[in-house]
C-alpha cells in the first residue's frame, strides 16, 4: 500500500524551517567560500610562496579541490544516519563541523613560521570542511521539501537553495570591505584571518536557530512504517545505500550529470573569475570582488523565481533553460571581461549567475522528488555531492591550467559548454518530478528494499 499522505506544514513554521534551512546553509556556504576566495587572493603567498605566482595559485586551488574530495564521503555518512535517525540531527553535527574547521583555518600559522606543515593543516581543515558540506545540502533541503507541499515545493525548497549565493556574498562582502579597508601588507598579514573567525559567531546563531525546527512529517511516518514492518515480518532494512543503488541508480545518474554544468559553471563564475579578472586582465582585486558582489546579490534574488517557475512549468523545462544559457554564455562571458572595465565585468558574472540559477534553484525539488523517503537523504546526497568531485572540485584547478598553458580563454569557455551538453542530455532523460507527493513515493512505485525480500 502506498504511504499515507502528509499534511502540508503550516505556512508559519514552513517560513520558520525555511528560516533554519536557509540560514544554516549560508553560514556553510560563507564557510565554504570564503576559502575559495581566500584560496584566489591570498593563500599562494602564505602557504606556498616558494612557487611562482600562479603555480602558487594552481596549489592553492589544489587544497581548495581537497575540500571536494571530501564530500561524497560525506554524503555517504551523513545520508545513511540522515535516513535512519532523521535529517535535523545531522544538520546540527554539519554545522559544527564546518564551523569549527574555518574558524580553525583562521588561527593556523602560515609557511613562514611553521613551514611545509602550514599547507598539510591547511589541506586537513579542508576535508573537514568537505565532509560537513557534503551532509549539509541533501538535509537542509529535504527539511524544506518534506515539510511544504506538492504545489509550491519548487519555490519553498529553492530557499535554502540561496544559501550558496548568500554565502557567497558575505565571504566576498567582508572580504571585499577588508580588501578596501586595510593595506595589501596588513591584509596579507592578519586581516585574511577576521573572516574566518567571523565564522564562530554565524555558528552559535545557526546552531540556535536549527535547534528549534521539528523533524520532517514525511520522515516520522515513513519511519513509523519501517518500524511497524520490522515488528510484522522481522525484516531489517537494507542500508539507505544499497536500497538507492538498487532502486534508483538511474536517478542518481540522472543527478550526476545534473549538476555538472550547474557545478562546473558556478565555480568558474565566481572563483576561477577572481584569478583570471586579476591576472589577465589586470582588474584589481576590489574591482573582481565587487563584480562577485554585485552578482551574487542578483543571483540571491532570482532562485526564488526559477524555484517558483519550475512549480509551473516544471522542473525539467527550467533547468535547461539554465543549461543551455550557460552554454551559450561562455564566449560573451570571457568577451567582455577582456574588455577590462568593471561594468563590462559585472554584466558578465551578473547574467552568468542568473542562468546559473535556473539549474540551481529546482534542483533541490528535483532531486527530492526522485528519491523514497527512507533513502532520499542518501540518494539526494549521493546524486549531488559524488559529481562534485568531477565538477566543482577540479572547475577552477582545469581553468588555471588551461589559462597556463594556452593564454586565453576559449578552452576555458569550450571546457564549460561540454559541462552544458552533458547535463541537457542528462536532464532530458530524467522524468518530470512536479507536482509528486513525497509520501507516495515510499508505495509500491519506489519500495524500500528489505533483506530477505528477494531470497
């Protein structure tokens, strides 16, 4: 029999979970972010200043791609407990976790007093922050989507969705006011660190603001269910890992190639910019932070709509609106920055980041639709974080290098449209998820596996 269906949360504490989901994910994103940024700025010349300025930049964005390697683990982790015990725990162990590694990364001593052990605690703190972002989004968002119902999902659930650029903003925001701020040497010395401390006091905020959401209706039933048939037939239930790979391995797949564009362009936009901007086209670092700023601002401001125009039109049609845009952006991207103004810059990232959002802002209905409650914080999670390895992780690494090694920009820019046409064919497979009633999807259409149930 199919699940019973859940009421809707109320629309009061529905915007109090959104609250929590979005403000949690912010903070993560600041986090998260603020080392990208960090990563472009500052960190070549204090953790690796015996290498040239832009090998120095490349191992720079080495440590920066760790932070990824570290995610599918852990989605893998954090899915699996995120399933069996329930998505707010898990929220409140990320935060801490990633709070507390950037909040670290802000006292560490630099390659001048400790020498090659900086980098190594660097590349340490970095995996910490890996791991925690890595069981962050796949619970933050299903908070939201379990909670909101079938008609308005795309737009409740594209909040916490705008926890990246709002991250983004406000790890550019107070790097891009200490940047104007201080002097290059006192910037370089201590002010790089302020930002990272900032972090311990966004997490008491988060933390005490998580702590006050319930669990999921969608998740306290189907668990209920879960209970009650393991008192009926004395069946345990296969891991969340294992029911995923059998049941909806498509739909994984499906996300994998989802993202990669989402990914791929998003880091190219607003990290790899910040070297290239600089570098070679001889913007200053305010002018490429401020055009950050500026677009991440917008970028905030339109997930919502995508999110809400995806629940009318549906998810798939809204998505690669976003895939193909990006696609066809990347030459008048590159284009105008060489142009060398900062309203030539800005206009740049400014629509780059809009047709970003329209793969952002339904992804997190998308993929929550695709999953049975018992393992859609493991699908969800699997789906996003394991293509960030091929995606966001190497995005600004592949573009440096192609910068070194060609000079230009147009293996850069054919680099992401291949990401496009990736994921327009991924997206074009997958099934239209709108309207889906999460409760209904743990009936007969998408069963959790038992062991023993196919001896």
């Amino acid at each position: 029999m199919a699940a019973a269906r859940t009421a809707p949360t109320p629309p009061g504490p529905l915007k109090r979970i959104v609250a929590a989901s979005l403000i949690g994910t912010t903070i993560e994103w600041y986090d998260f972010f603020l080392y990208g940024s960090a990563a472009a700025l500052v960190f070549n010349k204090l953790f690796f200043p015996e290498s040239d300025p832009l090998v120095g930049t490349l191992l720079s964005f080495l440590t920066y791609a760790v932070g990824f390697a570290a995610r599918p683990l852990g989605a893998l982790v954090f899915g699996h407990y995120g399933d069996r015990l329930g998505r707010k725990k898990l929220l409140v162990l990320s935060l801490l976790m990633m709070g507390g590694a950037t909040f670290a990364i802000g006292l560490l001593p630099t390659h001048a007093t400790v020498g090659s052990a900086a980098p190594l605690l660097l590349t340490a703190l970095r995996l910490v922050q890996g791991f925690a972002l890595g069981g962050e989004w796949g619970g933050a968002v299903l908070l939201v989507s379990e909670h909101g119902d079938a008609k308005r999902r795309g737009f409740w659930a594209s909040w916490p969705q705008t926890g990246a650029p709002a991250g983004q903003l406000l790890a550019t925001g107070v790097l891009s006011a200490l940047t104007a701020l201080l002097s290059e040497s006192a910037f370089t010395s201590w002010g790089w660190r302020i930002p990272f401390l900032l972090s311990g006091v966004l997490v008491m905020v988060g933390l005490w603001i998580r702590l006050s959401v319930d669990e999921s209706p969608v998740f306290k039933a189907a668990l209920a269910a879960a209970e009650e048939r393991r008192a009926a037939d004395a069946g345990a239930e296969r891991p969340p890992l294992v029911a995923v790979l059998r049941d909806h391995w498509r739909d994984v797949l499906v996300a994998m190639g989802a993202r990669m564009a989402e990914n791929i362009s998003y880091y190219v936009i607003t990290a790899f910019i910040l070297v290239y901007a600089t570098t070679s086209v001889g913007l200053s670092k305010q002018t490429a932070l401020n055009a950050v700023l500026v677009g991440s601002a917008v970028h905030f401001a339109v997930i919502p709509l995508w999110g809400a125009l995806s629940d009318r039109i549906g998810r798939r049609p809204v998505y690669l609106i976003g895939a193909v845009g990006v696609g066809a952006w990347m030459f008048p991207f590159f284009a105008l920055i060489d142009r060398g103004s900062f309203g030539s810059l800005l206009l740049a990232v400014t629509v780059g980041l809009v047709l970003h959002g329209a793969m952002y802002a339904p992804q997190a209905a998308f993929f929550s639709e695709m999953f049975a409650t018992r393992m859609r914080y493991s699908g969800a999670s699997i789906g996003a974080q394991f293509s960030s390895v091929a995606a966001g992780a190497p995005a600004p690494l592949i573009a440096t290098a192609l910068l070194t090694e060609y000079d230009g920009s147009t293996p850069i820019a054919l680099y992401v449209i291949a990401a496009a046409l990736l994921t327009v064919v991924a997206v074009a497979c997958a099934r239209e998820t709108r309207n889906a009633d999460l409760a209904e999807a743990d009936g007969p259409a998408a069963p959790v596996a038992r062991v023993g149930a196919d001896a």
